[in-house]
C-alpha cells in the first residue's frame, strides 16, 4: 500500500495539534494516524521525537488495520477526536 502523508495543523493560544494524516493513494480514503500535541516553548528535540514517534507507529501497524479510512481529511479527523477525547 502506498500512503501520501497530509499534516493538518489545529491551533490554540496554548498548544498546537498536528493530525498526523494519511492518504491512502488506491483512492480508500484518509486515516488519522496520530495526533502530536506540542506546547511552547518548542525544542527541535522535542520535534524530531514526534518523527521518529511517527515513522515507529507507521513501521508497528499498517494504518488500516489502526483505523478505518474516510471519505474526507475532514471526516478521519472528526472520528479520530472522538475516539481520543480531543477537542471538538
């Protein structure tokens, strides 16, 4: 399976959110993989963890065994919130 990987970014006065998205290219639809929450002050150390978090999650478990794709980026980030309680 190829993937094309979509950051989506949600920001607050606190903290941003960076949907860790994929695109499934046979056309299946997007998948939330995860979600980064990072608070400020911001280190680059901290920013290669998230990757490193990212790339170790991807190589666990194909995606789609994770979560079932969407329709839209919209409607993958919608039920990932929900499942994990973040914002609405």
């Amino acid at each position: 399976m190829l993937y094309e990987r979509v950051d989506v970014y949600r920001r607050s006065q606190e903290k941003i959110i960076v949907y860790r998205c994929l695109r499934l290219l046979s056309g299946a639809g997007y998948i939330v993989q995860s979600a980064d929450w990072l608070n400020f002050p911001l280190s680059a150390a901290t920013l290669i963890d998230h990757e490193l978090r990212f790339c170790e999650l991807l190589m666990e478990e194909s995606p789609e065994v994770r979560s079932s794709p969407f329709p839209t980026i919209d409607e993958a980030i919608r039920a990932f919130d929900a499942e994990f309680g973040n914002v609405s």
